[in-house]
C-alpha cells in the first residue's frame, strides 16, 4: 500500500483564496461614461481617483436597467479547493476560465469531502423548492461513516492500480465525487454576479434559487473575498434583489 | 438493500445519439454568400437546393483561411451517454448547450464503465506526449476486478444512505466518477470540430492532441454521425488538417 | 455617374426573414427531463410528441426558476435587413452567430433607411429614462430632406471613387450610417429572449428597457416570428415580466 | 451652424492605450501548474516570482499543442479610438467586454478618419487573396477631397437637426462610418492572440490572413502594448506561426 488508510484526509470545508485582481468601482464607472463622455475618461481612469458617493447613483442605475457591460472590464482569479461534485456544477457556468488539476498527469491525494455535524441531510419538499433540514444523530453517523469507509476502500483501490502500472487516467475511475480537487478560476463581476445570484440564496434575492449546500459555501467565500473590493457594485447588486445585470 | 448487487451493471462502451439536427453544406454557402452577394441568397436558401461539387472550392477556402462565422448557423443536438470523468472533460467546452442528470432530483441508476480489453492501460513516455500501451492480462484483470468491486461497495453504501433517509445529493457523494450519467448536448459544426480537433486523434490531424480514450470514444461517434449531414464541410476538415476554422 | 440618383431607394421599414428553424416547445421539456429521468426521455424526443397543456407548468417552473439551460437546445436562423446603425446595437450580443453583408467583398446597394412619419423624433426627459414624442411636421420634413440629401451626395461619392478605380474598402468610408445591410443571425431561444428583454418594451416588461425604436422594430419582427415556434415559452416569458432565464 | 466647418477634424491615425492590466507570464505557468502540481502553486503565485528561462518549454508546450486555458487568467483593458468601419469589424469577436460611445447618450464629435498618404488604395487579385497597391497622386487627392467634402456636408447636416431639435440618435443617421469612435476593450491574452492571428499579417503567420489595413493598425498597436507583458507567450506565440491556442 503506497498510502496507508491512516493518511487519508477528511474535511468539511471548502476553500477559496483570491489569487489576484484588478477590480474596483471606478472601473465601472469609467467603462460606463465611455458611453456618454468619450474621450475625457481616460484621463480619469489613469488617475486612480476612487469612486465617491455620489457615483453611487450611476452604478444602482447600470444595476437596476441591466446596462450590464461595464461590470465586466475587470478580472478576479481565485483558487478554490472543493469536491469535485461542486466543481461539477460550478463548470457549468461557460463566462470563466478554468484550469483544474488533472487526475490524467498527477497522482491524486487522498483529500475527501465529508459532510459536516451542521449539513442539513434532509431533504423535504417538492422538487424545485426542496428545503434541508437537520438529520437526526443517527444519519449524521451513517453519513460520515459510509464517507469514510467507501472514500478509503476506493483510494486503497486506486493505490493498488497505480502500483501494478496502470495509468492514472485509467486507476481513477474508482474515486468518488466527494475527492477533493482545486482549480484556478477567472471572472468578471458580471459574471461573478451571476454565479452568485444563482448559487447563494442570501437574503433579499428576487428570484428563487437552491444551490447544493456545497457550492454555496463557495459562492459566500468567493462573494466575501469580491465584497470589499467592489463595495457600491456588492451593495447594488443586494439592492436590486440580487439578480446580475 | 434496495438493489442487490448482482443488478449493478457494468459497460464498457459510450453512446451517442443525434436527437435533432439542423445542418448541411448548402447553410454553410448561403451564410457565406450574404457576404459577397447579399440579398440574392434568401430565395436559394429557402429553395432547398443542395451543395454541388463545384461549391467545394467555396466551403475548403472559407476552412483554410479560418472564416469561421459560416459553420455556425447550424446546430446538432446530441445526447451521449458515458461516464462522469468524460463529461467532466466534455463540459471544459463552453460554446455548447448542456442537461445533463441531476443526481440532487434522482436517485442515480447503478451503471458504471469498466475498461474493456482492448483498453490500453499502461502510459508511456513523458507529459504531453504520452504513448499508452496494452496492459498485461493481470493488470487487464486487476482494473475490471477493482472498478468492480468498489463501484460495488460505493453503490451499496449510497442505497444504504437513501434508505435511511439521507438526501440524494448528499448520499451521492460516495459514486466513483466512471458512474455513468447522461446528456443532451447540442452544438454547432464549428465549435463540434473544435471538439474533433482536440478529442480525437485521427490521420491527418495538423497539431498533436492526446485525448483520453473515452472522450475520444464519444468524439468518433459524434463526427461519425455529423459527417454525413455536412460531408463537404467534414472533408475540407480533414483536407485542412483537422484544425477548427 | 454608375448610379443615377433617382436610383438611389429610400425605406423606412426592416425586414427579418425566419430562414431555418429547429425550435420547439417539446425540445425544452425534453433537455429539462434528462436531468430529472434519464435514459426515457430520448424515446420521446424521437417520436415527435407535442408538448400539451399538462406541460406547461414545467415550462413555466424553468422560467421563472431561470433554469436556463433547457431553453438552449434549439436553433433559429434569421434574414435580417436594416440599417448599419441597428446592426451596430444587435452585434453587441455576444450569444448569436452572424454573417453580415460586406463592404469589402461587394458593392454595397443604394438604399437607405429614412425615419418614416409615424417614428417619434423629439428626445424627452433624463438619460436612462428619455421619452420620445412625435416631430413637427416641420422636423419631419427636415429630417427626410436632411437624410436624403446627404446619402445622395455621399453615394454619389462612393461611385466617383469606385470608378476612379479606389478600393471598395476605402471608398465605403463615406456612406452614412443609415446605409442598409443584411445579415444572416443564428440564435437559440435563450439567447432571442435576453435580446427581446433589452430591445422592446412590450407591456408586462419587469425591468426598464430604451431601446432605439429601429432595433425595436427588428426585434418585433423575430418575436413575431418564434413565438408560433414556441408558444407555451413565449407565453411563460411574458408571464413572467419577459426576464430572460 | 452650431460647429462651423473649419472645426472638423481629419485624422489619418488610430490611437490605442492600455488602461489597465493584470497580465504575466507567471499567471500562465501559475495556472498551468494547477493541472500537474496541485496546491503548491499558490504560494508561488503570491510570491511575485518571475517566469524563467527554463519556463519558457513549458509555455511553448502549452501554444503548440493548444491548451489555451492557462491563457486565459489575466485581463487587458485598451482604449481605442478608430473609424466606425473599424469597430463593426472588431466587435465580430465575442470573446471580449465592449463599452463604446453612444450617439444615443451624447453629442458625436466632428473627427473623421481620412486614408493618409500611405494607405494603399488600389486592390488587385481575386477575393479572398486581395492585394493592394498604392494609389496614383490622383487616387490619393480625390479620395482626400472626396471624404472630406461629404464628412463635411453630413456633420453640418447633423448640426442642423439636433438645432431644430431632433433626437441624436435620429440624427446621427447621416453620419459616415469613417467618423471616429471610442470604447473600452477587455480581453484575455487567449482571445487577443486570437483577434491579433485573424486582423494582423505580421511575418512567420501560418495560416493566411487579409485585414483591412485600419483594423490591423489597431491590432498592430495592441500586440506592441501587449508583447512587453507577456513576452515568452508573445514570442512562442511568434514561434508557433501565429496560431492562436
């Protein structure tokens, strides 16, 4: 066994840490008054000058009418450790770059996904508007039990694939979709915008929505992470009920 | 146990069907031709005539000096059934429309892929330009008992989470990513050969690509099913060097 | 003088032409169930079934929801002729596939777009919110006369410069923006009802929308068109304040 | 007249600066990293390190066998000012943020783009293989006279109708497409080298390319603006026959 089960790891985070950015207000804002000033706003943008209070006005306005353009000349690359499942759906989103880690030209770790004492497991309602509640003491067991036990089978499994030579796009096929995975994604706020308004379910969203558990926790870190370097655009946005421009 | 284990299936194939289709050499002319000639083309358009031969000029010229636009205004719908660690390199491909299950509004059906034999396991040479070769026949043994077996206990043990009452989406996470799913996938004859050119590695191809086997199994089906709609367009494809316009 | 200007030909009007289509309510319920049946769904997509009034919830639900992707799985091609100015406003959506008429491979037509009696000319109230009211007689006068002297004049010149044997590239520098094109635009559903949110302001519209009365004009026509296509999602879209999914 | 004609201007240049940029050739091994190495990366990826020599393989691997996402995490912002006839070539490609001045949102300025001596004006050969020839004296003064005149004509004929009260965007309708516009533009280095393969015709390009001359005068001065940031991705992009990843 190259890997004993004892270093098989097991969490029930995820992660996200922004990788770089070049995002503000004031880009948006000069984007915007390209439309309606022209020249002059190159002078402007290359000053630094921070979007002030009464520029408020012009985003909410770009916001509410979905003048949606000039939220997007910026850029924010994040890294984000996740189950592959999130990563599943978080892919299904076409207005980003990707580049994740490869199970074709590296050994994977032994990282899995194991849902935490707080994840709701149950599910109640009808599809569409399914709602989660608590499992009793016993699911909860179950669930981290079957996790772990299937998790360190099928890694073991892996473990003794690779070492009689078989390739490592061929060994993987026995990993679960709770395997951990990370990649590097880029977006723009528009973009992230709507990420958001489809993959959270914060308060004072218009529409309705119900991501998995697993990429919302994403979706708050990525929006957390954005917050403060966009603040008028954040608040806009949570103003307009949350839905992107 | 909901389902015994001897109803879990194993394939080791991939299927591709064209649902619907709206594609032929003739749309490729008449986009090409508002170009040059501008209103004339409707009345062709719309008289159903087909490409002749002395249109190929046409259609190899717009392929070799990459006028892309053309190849657009059409559209494939396919729905290809294969294992999650394809569709997770398929859906890298943003200029197309997926659905794809949902493991979170159904309970996942228990059929997995196995490598066949004549499935090449062993990898050769250095990143990038990797060769695959035969396996031995105990390593052929050792993949099918392996992937057998915890596609087997991972199954199982998600049964066990759905009977007690665990949420499908969270019970899911123990299924090894060769679990079947299905999709509809719909695309246009440009962004399929830039699919082609990637995901397969046929004669005549003009840059190296290394797609895994799988993928490029779906890839054979798809273009084998899109060539006879669009036989001028799928030549000049492979007369140019298999490099999407 | 090649082209007399009695030659020259005034409209005030667009024309949109549906070239081909393969647009169906049945196709959105089908992609919708992949994800939640599986394997079944193709057998209908195969037999040609309608979608019936029991269906109608389903659609409404992916609306509403902004399921979006179940509304991508089709394709409609439109002839489209109008002046350069809406072509300007309309390549501004990223969603589509074009082929546009060009200066550079033709001799462009002489025939302009002159604002017709019944369109609006007189520009009230703030930016983002500007009304329009109709012209007096005299402002309708003047900007008939105005337009067509200067396409004229400026046609005119595109002859003399053609005939002394200048590039059509170059000598196409002087025809107004009013000039007329043609286009080839290819579209799924999903995509046509973004477009239709921002360029008309049919009652029932959730959010605000100025779009300039000519693309307006455009995007009536296709709407017009698609929704016998496709008339439960058309109607759905309406109901629910023609926001797009 | 609210602009008397000695105010028009006539330009035979187009300008292009960087506005903003967050671009390296570090982000692309960063990213490219994450499918080979995993985690690690990120420490070097805030760490500010610079790419090496012996990194330049690497970046030469990814253009020639086409992974172009690792391209695609960094982000430039340019504004440009050019002809009309200029920006409906380059919002042909999608993959990009626009923001352009509106004639709806203000007042057009009198700047016009006139062919300066050195533009070629004479265009010999067949479609798709055209080449130009320098005008005769003759050529070059009446195309001169001839763009000045009608520029001239149309932009005291917009003058007169937004006096007498007409909306801009009505009359605007008159104004050539050789007026000057600006707009923001962003793009990832994947879909500029792209746009730079299909509008420039530098030496060593592979597959053959005819711009029209003002277009790749804009190209031209965004690959100088771009190379100094990028350059062992601008030089293998050079190496590689200008192909796009």
């Amino acid at each position: 066994m190259r890997v004993a089960s004892e270093q098989i790891e097991f969490r029930s985070d995820v992660t996200v840490e922004l990788v770089r950015h070049s995002a503000s207000d004031a880009d948006v804002l000069f984007a915007a008054r390209v439309s309606t000033q022209g020249e002059q706003t190159l002078e402007a943008a290359s000053s630094g000058v921070e979007a002030s209070e009464r520029d408020r006005g012009l985003i909410n306005y770009l916001m509410r009418d979905r003048h949606g353009s000039p939220f997007e000349h910026n850029s924010l690359t994040f890294y984000v450790q996740a189950p592959i499942f999130v990563f599943r759906e978080f892919m299904r989103h076409r207005i980003a770059s990707y580049n994740e880690e490869s199970g074709r030209y590296r050994e994977l770790r032994p990282v899995f996904y194991v849902p935490g004492p707080e994840r709701k497991l149950v599910q109640v309602g009808k599809p569409g508007a399914y709602e989660f509640e608590d499992g009793t003491p016993e699911q909860t067991a179950l669930v981290h039990d079957e996790v772990v036990a299937v998790c360190t089978q099928a890694y073991e499994s892996y473990q003794r694939m690779l070492e009689a030579g078989v390739a490592r796009e061929v060994a993987r096929a026995v990993l679960p979709v709770t395997l951990y995975s990370s990649m590097y994604v880029t977006m723009n706020a528009r973009s992230l915008m709507n990420f958001l308004s489809l993959r959270t379910k914060r308060e004072g969203t218009h529409f309705p929505s119900f991501p998995q558990r697993e990429i919302e926790m994403v979706a708050e870190k990525m929006e957390d992470l954005w917050k403060p370097l966009m603040p008028m655009t954040a608040d806009t946005f949570d103003q307009n009920g949350r839905v992107a421009p």
